[in-house]
C-alpha cells in the first residue's frame, strides 16, 4: 500500500496477504469486470458471467455504486478475494490499475514471468481523483508519431490514472489526419522534405530527411476506442487560425495572402502564415471538423488552438478588412476572436465543447462554455478563472516537457533549462491563495509534449517519464506532493516502468546511450532559461495586443 503513484486518497494495510494466480476469474456487471480485466492484462483474467444460485466465486468482485462518483472506487482485499466497489465503470478500472501497482513490478510486463508470486498485502484503499481533467499533450504535428506510439501512451496514461489524451493534429510543420471532404490536406500538407537541424543567425542547416504521416480516419477511430477502453478521452486539436502552413500549401486560396505560395514548414518558430477568416475558411474547418468528429465517436472537448497568431496578413488585405467592417469589428484581434467564437459555436451544435490556448481568451468573446489552456502562466489562468471559464493549468513552467531536465550538456537537446522532476511534483494548479470560487475553475492540469526536439518514441519515453509521474501525482491527488514521500514511491514505481519497457529518464541523469552526444542533438544549456521564458510570456499575456507571437 504504500508504493502507490499516484497516492489514493487513503489507504490502510491489513494483515496477512491474499494471492491472485493468473487466469482468475472476476465478476460483476460486464462492462466494469471487463475494465478490471483490462487493467490487469497479464494476468489474463476470466470475467465470470454469474447467475443468482451459482456456487462459483471469483477472485475478484466488482460492483457498481454511483454514489461513490465519477472515477471513484473503494477495494478490500482480504484472503478470500478482492471486493471492488466503483462509481463507475472508470473507477473499477482505476481500482485495477491499484491493483496492478499491489502486485509485483512483474505485473507490468506483457507476458508472465515464471516464478513470480502474485500475492499483495491485505487491506483498504479508498480513492478518488481530485481533478477531472488529467492531461497529456502530444504533438503529433512537429514530428508524427506512428499509431503504435499513441497506443502505448494511452496505456502509459491509463497505468497513471491520467485520462485526457491531447493531440495536436495540425500545425506550420505539418497536418497529420486524413480529410475525405479536402484531400489536399492529407496528401500534401502531411509530410516535408527536410527539417532544421541548426540555426546559427541566418545560416540554417537542414537534414535532407523527408519527414511524414498522417492517421486515416479509421486510425482514429481505433484510437477513440482504445482510449476509451481505458478511461482517456481524446481531444483533438486543429490549431487555427495561426500555425497554417500545411493547410496553405495544400489549400493556398485559403490564404490571407492567396497569391503567396507556402509550403510545409521545415524549420520551427512562429511563421507570419494566417488562414483567411472569410466564409471558405469556415467552410473547410468546419466540415473538416465534423470528419474528425464522426471519426472519433464521442467528442466532449474540441481544441481549436488561437495561440501566436500574426494578424499583419488580416491588415493588409482589403477584402478582410471589407469582411471585418461588414461584421461591425474594430480590430484584426476582434476578428480573430470573432473567427474562433464562429468555429466553437458551430462545434457546440454538434455536442462539443470548444478548448483554447490562452490567447484566444484575452481576445475575448469566448463561449462561457469555452475551456481555457493557460500557457502562459498564473496570472492569465486566474483571469480566465475569475471570467467563470474552466481551465486546465498547462504552464510552460512547470508543464513543458519539451524542455531539459537539467541545464547540462549531457542532455539530449531540449527546448530551454531545465525543468526536474520536483518541479513538478511541486505544482499547485489550483493555488491556495486564490479565492475558492476561482480555485473550483480548476478542473485540471496536463502535461505537453511539443515535438520540436522529439523526433521519436524513444525520446518521447524520455522527455515524458518520470516528470509524467509526478504530473499524474499532482492530476490524481488535487495538488502537490510531499517531496519525501514522493521521490520513495516514485522508486518503487521506477521498477514498473523498467517491466513496461520504458525509456524513461533516470533521476541521476541520462544513460550514456540517452546523452546528447556531440552532434545536432546536442544540448545548449542556457541558451534559453524556461524562467525567463515564463516572465517575457507573462508580460506579453498582460499586453492589449494579445494575440502577438511570443517565443
Ligand atoms: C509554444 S504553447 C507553442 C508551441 C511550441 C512551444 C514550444 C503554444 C500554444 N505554442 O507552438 O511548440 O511553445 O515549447
């Protein structure tokens, strides 16, 4: 019991021990001891289908009491078996999961080991989340991850009791989802014929490596429904009206600009490229919006970006600035607003709820349903709060695990210094100095993975394990851990990753294999400092000219 990551709301150790052998049965109502089943793969358990007067008992019981609430569950393990109560059918996959964390670290490996003993201590855990929104964020756009990788991060997620996946499906460097309606959008706006390897003022150097992928529709149906399986709700990402290069080159007369010519962006930073907002513009977004709807099933949040947007384009063009005027808008900033309050009134007709970068929430006119991913620090994620809008904490600081661990040369290149593994762990989302009806509008916190210098699985293993753990530990238990008892679990829970397969960062630093080296991927410590960074944001998100670029 007390090895737990994330640690349950409470938990107390009995005495003795009971023994689950692989191949168990477990009872309840289906889609609950199904969720149980799934928790605990290895095991390879039976879901027994029992009927009033049979003899037969399960190992492992599950029952269901709303009451308890969503995600919730109470388990007690005792010789005879373990007794699951859930609120839901999230809870008693959680419980499982807590179960999995009681057996050996064996528990976490796809087949079983022989000899291991699968017995756990006797006892009672009580749990339930402390926020609703616990979030990974991929960007799947800078550099595509195959399926297999988003698979594996749904089940990396579910082992931490995270429960939303955020995909950035499109962005200048790329557009990584299948359109029957706009096939451009796939075909050319989905890959590049090289990508930057330096940057040395205005010399560039470039791999000469073409770089692609897109996930077909039915991808991410499959995706959906894994996900769904084990408690994560996907939330797909169209970020727009900024970072369009890969739509423009697929669909340049979407341009603010139309008689520039664009193309997949090879190098990072924020590009000038803008969609227009006219009536076309809408057109395709929306009916590409409701593909990837359709696609993924049950669609509650739908991100749609509004982040770094350069309005010069919007400016200078005189039919925008006719369309603006016809609308009765003073600025290209009450446009933008205008355009993303457009789009999240049509995704609300379709039952989903509009999320946005901070930005689009200092433009204003948001939706009072809108949710609000503040990057850019505490202050603009109260205002948002004190607005009345649900936000999810996702500063850069702490919650950029794009950036290095340490300021050390040894690190793998990182985006800027340094962000640790306590860092994390020390992160209040909901601050208590913040009025408690400000501090309610915290409905979570998540964790981004930006791709730039995350070329593959293995280095997504490594920027996003173990700092993931101590995001799920402040996601699942409403606020940060206690150092100590963190780092002791944190230990212990290191071993399971080992089973899993994972690539994770030792907290000593990184395997000779994981270094740097001394070629591109080598790591420039203080070139930026994430502090820095995080002040320069925090005066941008006071300026009027909200919408400015900033990194
Ligand atoms: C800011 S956060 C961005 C991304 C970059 C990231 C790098 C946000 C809404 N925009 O486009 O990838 O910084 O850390």
């Amino acid at each position: 019991m007390k090895h737990l990551l994330p640690a349950p709301k409470h938990a107390e150790t009995g005495s003795g021990s009971a023994e689950i052998a692989p191949g168990s049965a477990v009872s309840g109502p289906a889609p609950l001891a199904d969720a149980v089943r799934l928790a605990l793969p290895v095991l390879d358990l039976r879901v027994l289908d029992l009927r009033p007067g049979d003899a037969a008992v399960a190992a492992v019981r599950v029952e269901e009491d709303p009451r308890l609430g969503p995600e919730a569950y109470a388990m007690t393990i005792t010789g005879d078996g373990v007794d699951i109560t859930a609120g839901d059918r999230a809870g008693a996959f959680y419980a499982g999961q807590t179960l999995r964390q009681l057996l050996p670290a064996e528990a976490f490996r796809s087949a079983l080991v022989p000899g291991t003993s699968w017995t756990f201590p006797c006892g009672r855990v009580e749990d339930a989340p402390g926020f609703s929104w616990r979030g990974a964020h991929l960007d799947v756009a800078r550099n595509f991850l195959p399926k297999r990788e988003v698979l594996r991060m749904i089940d990396l997620m579910a082992l931490h009791k995270l429960n939303r996946l955020h995909l950035h499906l499109a962005d200048d460097q790329g557009w990584r989802v299948e359109s029957r309606a706009f096939p451009l959008l796939h075909e050319v706006g989905s890959h590049r014929p090289r990508t930057i390897t330096s940057r040395k003022g205005e010399e560039l150097a470039f791999d000469g490596v073409p770089h692609g992928g897109y996930y077909t529709l039915a991808d991410l149906t499959e995706i959906a429904a894994y996900a769904r399986a084990r408690a994560v709700t996907v939330v797909p990402e169209i970020d727009v009206p900024g970072h369009a290069c890969a739509v423009l080159a697929a669909y340049p007369a979407l341009a603010s600009r139309p008689q520039e010519r664009y193309e997949v962006l090879d190098r990072w930073g924020i590009s000038p490229a803008i969609l227009s907002p006219l009536p076309a513009t809408v057109d395709l977004l929306t009916t590409v919006f409701a593909e990837i709807a359709d696609a993924l099933g049950d669609v509650p949040y739908f991100h749609i970006g509004g982040d770094e947007c350069v309005l010069d384009d919007w400016a200078a063009s005189a039919e925008i600035s006719a369309y603006q005027a016809s609308l009765g808008l003073e600025s290209t900033g009450d446009l933008h607003a205008w355009f993303l309050r457009r789009l999240a009134d049509a995704l609300a007709e379709r039952g989903s709820r509009t999320v946005v970068w901070d930005e689009a929430f200092v433009s204003g006119r948001l939706r009072p349903d809108t949710i609000v991913m503040p990057w850019r620090g505490e202050h603009v994620a109260r205002r948002a709060a004190a607005a009345g809008h649900d936000v999810v904490a996702t500063p850069v600081f702490p919650m950029y695990f794009d950036y290095a661990e340490a300021a050390s040369p040894e690190e793998p290149a990182g985006l800027g210094d340094a962000i640790t593994v306590a860092d994390v762990a020390a992160f209040a989302p909901a601050p208590s100095e913040w009025p408690e009806e400000e501090r309610a509008r915290v409905a979570g916190v998540q964790f981004q993975l930006w791709s730039e210098r995350i070329p593959d699985g293995r280095t997504l293993d490594y920027r996003a394990w173990p700092r993931g753990c101590a995001a799920a530990e402040v996601a699942w238990t409403g606020g940060p851990a206690g150092p100590k008892d963190f780092f002791r679990r944190l230990d212990a829970h290191l071993a399971r990753l080992d089973a899993f397969g994972v690539d994770y960062r030792p907290l000593s630093g990184p395997r000779p294999w994981q270094r740097g080296g001394t070629g591109w991927r080598r790591h420039r410590p203080g070139a930026v400092a994430v502090h820095d960074v995080m002040r320069h944001l925090h005066e941008l998100s006071l300026s009027a000219d909200s919408t400015r670029p900033s990194l």
